[in-house]
C-alpha cells in the first residue's frame, strides 16, 4: 500500500514538473527582460533561446530517423551546441574575459578570440557530454527529467562560484539553465529510443548528473584556468 501511494505521489510530480519549471521559467524571463532591456547579457539570451528552438525544430522535422551511431550523434551535437552558445555568450562572457568579443574590433580578431575560446572549452565539453552519455546509459530519463537533472548539473558546475556566494540567484536558475537545454535537449530527444539503457532505479539515478557533471566542470575549469594562466590568460 505504501509502496503505491509512493509511486502516485512521484508519478503526479512529473506530470505537474513540467508545468512548473516551464511557469518558472516564463515569470523570470520575463523579469529579467523587462528590467535588463537589450543588455548584452539579455542578447546573448536571446540568441540561444532562438537556437533552443531552431535545434527543437530541425529534431521534429526528422523525428522517427534513426540515428546511425548514437553515441557519436549525441555527443557531436552536443558539442556543436555547446560551441553555439559559446559564441553566443563572446559578448559577455567569453571562457577568458580578456576574450570578449565588442562592435569595435575587426572581424579577424573576433575570429581568432572566439577560436581561441573554442580551443579551451571544446575538449571540456567533450568530457561532459562523454559523461551524460553514460548516465543515459545507464539510467533511462524522460525528457523533461534529463532536461532539469542535465540543467541543473551544468549550471552549478558552471556556475558554483556565482550561486555559492550569492545564493538569491537560484531564484533565476532557468535563466542559467537555457544554456544547457540549447546545448543538448535535442540530441538526447533524437537518440533516446536507440539508447541501451540499463534503467537502474534508486538514489543516483537522480543525484548521478548533478554529482558527476559538477565534477566533470570542476576537473574541466582547473585544467582550462591553469593551462590559460601559461598562456597569459586572464
């Protein structure tokens, strides 16, 4: 009896979940742009929520292809958002602040910033998508929890040092957590019927992404600031 009531109680907060984030989401969308404006920060939002969608779109208008190797197509896509909204984010807050893209500079150095950034955060994104690659492999997510558990292990690995000192910003989580939905939302969508999940239940099923990908972001941050430091970095 326990165990039923259990499961009814979980089986109504996923069905209420998505209702919830997505109003969440809308109500601190709409108070950052309302009070930031066409800030720099708000554009480069902007500009990957566009991509969320574009990426939601082009998922749909294959829907029901097979993907070939699905290891591959789901870490490859990734990586290619990830290098979106990394140029999305040159405006503002590039992996380096002395990288930072402005109107003023000539197209070949905005270039050669923004590959420099690229050569910096590509090989740590590839590590992070190799690991929420094996946590669908061996735990099986619907979309909307891999959406928030993937999310939310992104933006405390990417930004720790941003809500540990100032913790009123989890109140805008969604606001960080677009970054990630643009990034792999849709390559999880177009691969999750092919995955040979294992489908193991229990704790870590939901504290496996945010634990190891916080690791993964930290191990990432401490080579890229290390090595940047050789090279002059800041």
């Amino acid at each position: 009896m326990e165990r039923h009531v259990a499961h009814g109680i979980m089986e109504l907060m996923r069905k209420w979940v998505k209702w919830l984030y997505g109003a969440w989401a809308v109500v601190t969308f709409v108070i950052v742009f309302a009070k930031g404006g066409l800030s720099a920060d708000n554009v480069t939002h902007a500009g990957i929520i566009i991509f969320f969608f574009i990426t939601l779109w082009i998922y749909r208008w294959r829907k029901g292809k097979p993907v070939a190797q699905p290891k591959r197509y789901f870490i490859t896509w990734c990586v290619f958002g990830a290098a979106v909204v990394e140029g999305c984010y040159m405006i503002t807050a590039p992996v380096f602040s002395s990288l930072r893209i402005t109107h003023s500079m000539a197209f070949g150095l905005m270039v050669q910033k923004y590959a420099t950034d690229l050569v910096f955060t590509i090989p740590a994104y590839l590590l992070i998508f190799y690991v929420v690659w094996r946590l669908i492999q061996k735990y099986e997510y619907s979309p909307w929890e891999y959406a928030l558990l993937v999310g939310f292990g992104q933006a405390m690995g990417d930004g720790s040092r941003a809500f540990l000192f100032n913790p009123a910003l989890l109140i805008f989580l969604p606001y960080v957590m677009i970054n990630y939905h643009a990034m792999n939302v849709a390559p999880y969508l177009a691969v999750r019927d092919q995955v040979q999940s294992k489908g193991q239940k229990g704790f870590w099923k939901w504290a496996a992404p945010p634990v190891f990908i916080f690791c993964a972001y930290v191990a990432s941050g401490l080579v890229i600031y290390t090595v940047g430091a050789l090279f002059g970095l800041k």
